[in-house]
C-alpha cells in the first residue's frame, strides 16, 4: 500500500511542476506616455503622405459559412444571406478589405497626441463591426451591443492587460482602452465561438485600417524613412521600406499572394 | 482488522454495499465531469460567463451559446463536489481501512482545489498555468474515485507475493498521468504537439510494458487480466483517438469556428486519456493490493457476497 502512495505523491509533484509557466512576455513594444500638454501630431501641411492599397494576387478564397444555429437571434438576424467568414475579404476590385497597415519603424522618439475620440466597435448581427480596427495606445475603444443577445468581449494581447466582461443586451456601451503598442489584439466573444476582432494598437497615429476600396493613407509623417508593415488575419505580415520628405506625396502597394 | 501469517491485514468488517454503489457512481460523475470540462474548452466556452461564483450575476445565467456549455459544466461540478465530499465522509464513518478513508479526503480535497481553481481560472482570465492544472487535477481526482472504487472489491484477488509485476503499473499510470499534462498543455495553447506526441510513444510503450507482462505472469488471474487488457485496448483506442483529434484539427483549421468532428474526436481523446490512466491506477491497486479478504462469501464475488 506504501507504493499506491508514493505513486499518487509522484503524480500529485508532477502536476505542480509540469502545471507552471505559460506567463505572458513582454516584447519590445514601446509603451505610450499618457497624453501630454507637449505630445506632437500629425503635421497635416509640411508632412508627407504615403498612400497605396493592399492588393490580392490569386484565386480568391471561398470563405466557410457560420453557423449559428447555436443561437436562433443570430440565425434570424442573417435570414437574407448567411453570414462568412471575415478572415479573407476581397473587394470587387481585387484589394484585401481589413489590412492593418502602421509605421512600424522610422518615427522620431517622441510621445504623440491620443486622440479625445472614441473608435466604435460594434456587436451586430453577432459579428463584430468592423472586424477589425486601430487605436492609438490610450485612445478608448467604445464597445456597443446593438443585438438583442448576449455578448462578450474578451481581449486576448499579449502585452497589455487581459479582460472579459459580459454585456446584456441594451446595456451601456463599454469604453475601454490598452495602453501599450500591440499588433494585433484579437478579441472574442465565447458565447458566439465564431466572433472574432483584431485592434491594431499603435503608439503613434500613422496607421489605417483598408477598406472596401482596398486604399490606405498616412498622412502628416515627418520627412524620413520609414517600415511600413500591413497585416492580414490569415496571411500575417509584409512590409516594405520608404523615405519620404516633406511634402511628399509617395505611393506604395502591397500585394498579398493568395 | 487482523492479520494473518503471511498475509497483509485482513478486513473482516466491510463497508456496506451501498458506499460502494455510491463510490462506482461518484467515479462515473468524475469522468462525466471530466468530459463536460473538456466540451467546454473544445467549445472555446471557458469565459462564456465571466463572473464567479455566480453565473451573470444570477444563480442561472441565460442559457445561449457558450454559456450552456460553461454553466453546465459548472452544475456538474458542484454535484460531484458534493458526491465526492458525502463518499469521504461516508467512508471516514463505515469504512474499517484507514488508507480508503484517506484516499476519501485526498478526493475531497482536489475537488474542492479544483472548484478554487475553476474560480480563479474566471477571475484571473484563464491563465495557461491555471487551465493546465484545472485540466491535470482534475485527472487526479478522477484516478483517486478509480482508485477508492478498486479499493471497495475486496474480492479481487491480489497478485501472488513470489509473481510481482514490477514497477510497470506504477510507471504506466505515471506516463499516462504525464500524458494528460503535455496533453492539457497542447490544448491549452502552452506548447506545441510535438512533446505530446512524442510523450504519447513512452506511455504507450509503458501501457504495453504494463499490460504485456500483468498477462504473461498473471493470465490464470481474471481481475488482473481484465484490467491489463483494459489498460492495452484503452491505450490503443487512445492513440488511434489522437491521431484522430489531431487530423480534425489540422481539417477544420481553416473554419471560422469549432466544428462537431473536431470537437468530438478532442473530447472523446481527453476522455479515453482518463480511463487509460483509471485503468492504470486500476492494476496498479490489484497488483499491490494486500488486503484480501477470508470470508468466503466475500471470495466468491465482492457485490453478492457483500
């Protein structure tokens, strides 16, 4: 019997010793100082403007169909046409819909103005709108549930805090904010397995997110050369190198092999 | 309790029929628990409610999406917390063998650790560290209701002092054991497959060390024979189980949510993993068991003779 005891006790050691690590790490990323009275901001009139688009180069991807029949609102709320998936968008004119493209590199050190603005991320449909957004570190994030369901919103990043909070519908819409650099922040929702959203979370406002066009546009960069990164949920990251002075006006694509 | 020449102690008062009724349905809750854990996590439920210990602030949330799976999961909790706390008490007040009574309370407390940790799982936001060792106790506490059940057949004959198997039973269940941490360790996103595949080779190897030799030095012994080929056709259904979960994973990859296959194959493979390692544990009590009984109704058959 002594032995069926040191086997439990062998077990019993070897949970609390293989059960450790999976800590978050913190990586690189610059941490955003809070709004400061001498922060800087896009120099709208001297500075250059990089604008391009994020095209598509291959067959375009049939994307699967949700089901959510776990959920008779949500089914109801996609009668007409049923919902895709967001992962891959490609519009009509071949670009990539939901490309995060930032300045990753090149910025002169100085602490940038966070915008007073809010930047809306919408529950609709039980699918996030839009699916995928940016941020500057320590601008808020207003979350809204338009849906008559239950939701909730649970912020994966690896270096900023994590949280899940639930919201009824008609409740008050949740503002919320990360305050250091991440790209990107995926967020779910683990009562509809299927919704997903990605926040790019930049410390400086040169970043946008593409659209039904495919276009992107910085504007207000100081001269200098700089990393342009783009980023897309299934395809990862591109990016490209650029210099610009002032006044400049430069163009610069992106073409992501399917 | 006496004690006989050339035999261990000897239990001439056993626990009534019924505890051991209650116990074999205690073990069977555990492993249904177990598996609504992991419908959960193959759900990707876990936060669907993120509060605790109430449930959106309610004794009952609403019951939508993931929410179903995290509440039921946590009613099935709390039913076998309660099971396994009336089995420990119900030993430590009927049950003559003072290692089945702690074997009780050593359940009792990984289910009440394990509730505290579900807790803190909600509250911390599921940290990796935490979900592996909800996943890893709760493998313990269902190995020690399989070992508490093995304990209340007395009439399971031992193995023959002069035939023992070694220390292969004890090594197996440790392997399996170490399985379910690399296997909650993969499932969890802490790690790759790879240590989990290659960790599925050695508590194979050890199963079938196990199990090979408990038949080929044990196979006159029914209890003993059919516990190691349990153990054989549970490891083999679990490789075969794993390969499975792995290849519906690889297959749904591209999906924008959990699909049926995926979460079937996974849940059916955490499953099997924790009857393997009760079937381990299971031989390893046979084997090393000393208290055999005297009474010969007893001998005869544990349930009819109790």
């Amino acid at each position: 019997m002594k032995k069926i005891w040191i086997a439990v006790g062998v077990m019993g050691a070897l949970t609390f010793a293989g059960c450790g690590g999976g800590e978050k790490t913190e990586t690189k990323q610059a941490e955003t100082a809070a709004p400061a009275g001498g922060a800087a901001t896009p120099d709208l009139t001297n500075g250059a403007t990089i604008t391009g688009k994020v095209v598509f180069d291959g067959a375009k991807p049939v994307m699967k169909t949700i089901d959510m029949s776990a959920n008779p609102t949500c089914m109801n709320a996609h009668k007409a046409a049923p919902q895709k998936s967001e992962e891959v968008v490609i519009n009509d004119n071949g670009t990539v819909k939901y490309a995060f493209v930032w300045v990753k590199a090149g910025l002169p050190d100085q602490t940038w103005q966070v915008p007073t603005s809010t930047v809306e991320l919408n529950q609709i449909g039980c699918m996030y709108q839009p699916h995928v957004i940016g941020i500057m570190a320590g601008q808020n994030i207003d979350i809204k549930n338009s849906d008559p369901t239950n939701h909730n919103i649970h912020p994966m990043p690896a270096v900023n805090q994590e949280w899940n909070e639930s919201q009824p519908p008609g409740s008050a819409d949740k503002m919320q904010s990360f305050p250091r650099q991440e790209v990107m922040v995926p967020v779910k929702c683990q009562i509809h397995n299927w919704m997903r959203a990605y926040i790019g979370v930049v410390s400086h406002p040169f970043y946008a997110v593409t659209g039904d066009d495919g276009t992107f546009s910085l504007k207000g960069l100081p001269p200098g050369t700089y990393t342009i990164q783009v980023w897309q949920e299934k395809y990862g990251t591109q990016e490209q190198q650029i210099t610009v002075g002032a006044k400049d006006s430069k163009t610069l694509d992106f073409t992501i092999k399917g | 309790m006496i004690s006989l020449p050339g035999s261990s102690r000897i239990c001439l008062d056993m626990p009534p029929p019924g505890l051991r009724r209650f116990a074999v349905s205690t073990s069977v809750c555990t492993l249904m628990l177990v598996v609504a854990g992991a419908l959960v996590t193959s759900n990707d439920a876990s936060l669907a409610i993120s509060d605790w210990p109430l449930n959106w602030g309610k004794l009952v949330p609403p019951m939508e999406g993931g929410i179903r799976y995290a509440f039921a999961h946590r009613v099935a909790a709390a039913v076998v917390g309660a099971l396994v706390v009336i089995l420990a008490a119900w030993q430590q007040s009927r049950e003559p063998r003072a290692w089945m009574r702690r074997l009780g309370w050593a359940a009792a407390a990984t289910v009440l650790a394990q509730a505290a940790l579900g807790g803190a799982m909600v509250r911390l936001i599921d940290p990796k560290s935490l979900s592996i060792a909800h996943a890893c106790l709760a493998q313990i506490c269902f190995g020690l209701t399989v070992a508490i059940v093995v304990g209340h057949f007395p009439s399971l004959p031992g193995a023959p002092a002069n035939a023992s198997s070694g220390p292969a039973p004890t090594l197996a269940a440790c392997a399996l054991f170490l399985q379910t941490i690399l296997g909650a360790a993969v499932r969890h996103g802490a790690m790759t497959a790879v240590p989990h595949i290659a960790g599925a080779v050695v508590a194979t190897a050890f199963a079938m060390w196990a199990g090979l030799q408990v038949l080929m030095r044990h196979m006159e012994n029914a209890p003993l024979r059919r516990a190691a080929t349990l153990l054989l056709a549970l490891t083999f259904s679990q490789v075969f189980l794993g390969f499975a979960a792995y290849a519906s994973l690889a297959a749904t990859a591209d999906d924008p949510q959990p699909m049926p296959v995926m979460i079937w194959a996974t849940v059916a493979h955490v499953a099997v993993g924790s009857l393997a390692f009760g079937a381990a544990i299971a031989l390893t009590m046979i084997i090393f068991r000393r208290d055999k009984p005297t009474r010969p109704d007893l001998a005869r058959g544990g349930m009819a003779g109790a």
